[in-house]
C-alpha cells in the first residue's frame, strides 16, 4: 500500500508556473487528419516524433514556461496550457483543444519519483500520482489510442503497485493495455536510454509495437557519440557558433540538419572556471570528471551516450565533450535526444538542459507513432512489430 503523496522533498523549479493556468488557444488551423493531445510536453519530444509520422498536435499542456516558449516556437498550429494540470477544469481542456477529435493521448509524466538516478526519490513523492490526471484526460477525449511514458524503474516502484494501478485504470476506461520497456539506442538514438511504455487501445483497434531497428543483428548499427555530434563546430570556453564549418559524415547528421537552412542553433558551449577545463580535459573518455559524482562522465566519441538528465535546476553540466575540454552544447545535448537541427530550444543553457534531459527522444517516439498510425488506419498487422520482446534492463 502506498501512502498519501508528500510534497516535502520535491526540488520546485522556479521557473514552473505557479499561478492561474494560462490558456494560449491557437488560431492556426491544424492541417493533419490526425490529432493527439501532449500531456506533460516539456519541450515535446513525443509531438516532434508525432508530427513526423503525420500526425498534428492539438494541444499540449506543462507548467515549465521555458517548455512552453519551446513548444509554441516549433509547434505553430498547437494550442498550450501552461500551468498545473490539476488546476484545470474538463470544459476548459476542450475549449481550448477546439473541441476537436483527438487520436492519440500521449504523455510523458514527471519521472523524478521513480527515477534511480534521483536519490531523494520515495515512493509517496507527489509526482507519482499525476498519472492520475492522464486518466482524467482519457475520460475528456475519449480517443482511439492513448500512450504514456516514464522510467522504467517505475515498473518495479512500490512493489509493482503503480504498474499496476495504471494497467486497471486504463483498462477501466474501456481499454486493452500492454506495456514494453523499449531501449532508444534500438530505434537509431545514440543513447543508453530505457523507457517503459504503456499503450492502450480501445476496441476495435490494435495495440502496435515497434520492432527494433538498430543494433547486433538488425538492418543499421547502433548511432555513437560520434555519429550524433562529430560535424559540429568546435568550441572555445563560453563561445557560440551560428553555422556549419563542415559537411556531415554519417547519415545521422545528415537527417538532423534536415530543414535546417544552414543554421546552427543553441550550439554554445558553457563558461567554465579554468579548473574545470583542466579537469574534463585530464578526464579520459569514458570515465568519470569527479570520483564523488560516477554519473558525471567525459563521453566516448565510440560509444553510446549515457541517459540524458535534465542536470537539476542548478548550473551544472552533465557530460564533458569527448575531445574538447568542456560540457556539451544544448545542441550536441539535442542531437543525442534525436531532436532535429532546426528544433530551437528556449530559455537559456540552465533551463534548456531541464528540457533536453526530460524529453522522449523524438526518434523513439517516432517509431512508435508509425504503429499507431497504422493502427488508426487499420493496416495488416505485422507479427514482427507485436512480438513479444524480453525486457532488457542493463541500458536504465
């Protein structure tokens, strides 16, 4: 049995929004057949993925206000709420989605509860409970399709009881339900990122899963560090660049500056003490910069990234470059979540790495989109994307 919620250990970010939900409606038409609703956005990782399979966002809600500048800068037919979901009232939800038929719920709830790499976590953290609110908006739109995402230490949080929970809640609503704990690096992110995802579908419908596309074995290898950032400019300590000094090498980067136009955004490097240019740069690739800190590590240009974290609300880096003496860039942090080139990111270095390190990787949310999409069309189904895969846990 899990206790009540408790908000006294919850680190707050004081750029989360606080006051009276604000409604921004949009007046720009959304032109695909197909909506979803991005619960819990964040920058919108899932909506990039969404998108890019062919669907349209109608409307996202978060209370980061950096997120939804973010958001409403690449998403320019989506409507926002910004504010505590809790806050906000069915007929409100609606009005401001247009009243329009949504096909997928998606949402990406705050994970810090669950999260291992949170050792503050505890199983009555409130965070854990806004699941919740996913079920009430089930109830709102009532779609063909719903999906939620979070670590997947949640599949084993309070003894199962949270797995659990969200299986019958959503299944109440009149869904079949399946979870899978995919792994990013399989679907071409070039990160050791593990999630677990719950899909659900009403009657009528298919549940889908993606089948793997990368790794031992399969059609592509795994991307790296390399493949991921080896084109972008290098950088000087606190030095920003605004284009391209060469040509991609790998097809990785080529499909990251797809409609970039040339530019290059976010791609400034933090300003850093001379002792910790020292340290990163006396780091070998692969290990940790600090003995206190293992998680902190210089990356390897050869291998797959660690899991992307937001790095708190205080100006720290996470990761040290594998050849240059110093943190990454919001975009080398972009390029290994598999946002685009073009995707801008609001807000300023401190809050932009909240955001890259609390989004789905647009590509993984792609390669589930794509089932989805097939599923709202009522394509055959395709055994190799509905088998049963183990669940591999050594990448969380």
């Amino acid at each position: 049995m899990i206790k009540k919620a408790s908000k006294s250990y919850v680190e707050s970010n004081p750029y989360s929004w606080t006051g009276k939900p604000m409604h921004i409606k949009s007046e720009n038409p959304v032109s695909a057949d197909h909506l979803i609703v991005d619960m819990f956005s964040g920058a919108g990782g899932f909506s990039v993925g969404f998108c890019d399979a062919g669907f349209g966002v109608a409307l996202a809600l978060d209370n980061h206000a950096p997120s939804k500048d973010t958001f409403l800068h690449n998403h320019k037919e989506a409507s926002f709420i910004l504010g505590d979901i809790r806050k906000v009232n069915s007929k409100v939800i609606r009005n401001v989605a247009n009243d329009m038929p949504i096909s997928v719920l998606v949402a990406g709830v705050p994970c810090q509860g669950f999260s291992l790499n949170n050792k503050k976590r505890k199983e009555d953290d409130e965070r854990n409970f806004l699941f919740q609110e996913f079920i009430r908006f089930i109830k709102i739109f009532n779609p063909p399709y719903v999906l939620l995402e979070n670590v997947s230490g949640l599949t084993s949080s309070g003894n199962g009881y949270f797995r659990a929970a969200i299986i019958k809640e959503i299944g109440a609503c009149g869904y079949n339900v399946d979870f899978r704990i995919l792994k990013a690096p399989d679907y071409g992110v070039p990160q050791k990122r593990a999630r677990v995802f719950f899909q659900g579908a009403r009657p009528g419908y298919d549940i889908r899963w993606p089948a793997p596309t990368h790794g031992l074995g399969r059609s592509e290898k795994y991307n790296t560090v390399y493949d991921a950032i080896g084109d972008l400019p290098l950088l000087g300590n606190g030095e920003e660049k605004f284009s391209y000094d060469k040509e991609p090498t790998t097809e990785y980067q080529k499909v990251m500056r797809k409609n970039s136009d040339g530019k290059l955004l976010n791609h400034r490097a933090p300003s850093h003490p001379e002792e910790t240019i020292l340290k990163i740069g006396n780091t070998t690739p692969g290990f940790p910069i600090y003995p206190r800190f293992p998680q902190r590590i210089r990356l390897k240009m050869d291998d797959l990234s660690p899991t992307q974290v937001s790095g708190g609300i205080r100006s720290q880096f996470t990761f040290g470059h594998p050849t240059q003496p110093r943190g990454l860039s919001i975009r080398e942090r972009a390029r290994i979540q598999s946002f685009p080139d073009h995707f801008f990111f609001c807000g300023g270095l401190v809050q932009s790495r909240v955001q890259t390190g609390n989004a789905v990787p647009p590509l993984l949310a792609r390669a589930i989109a794509v089932q989805i999409m097939k599923g709202l069309k009522h394509e055959a189904m395709d055994d190799t994307t509905i088998k049963k895969d183990s669940v591999q846990m050594e990448l969380v």
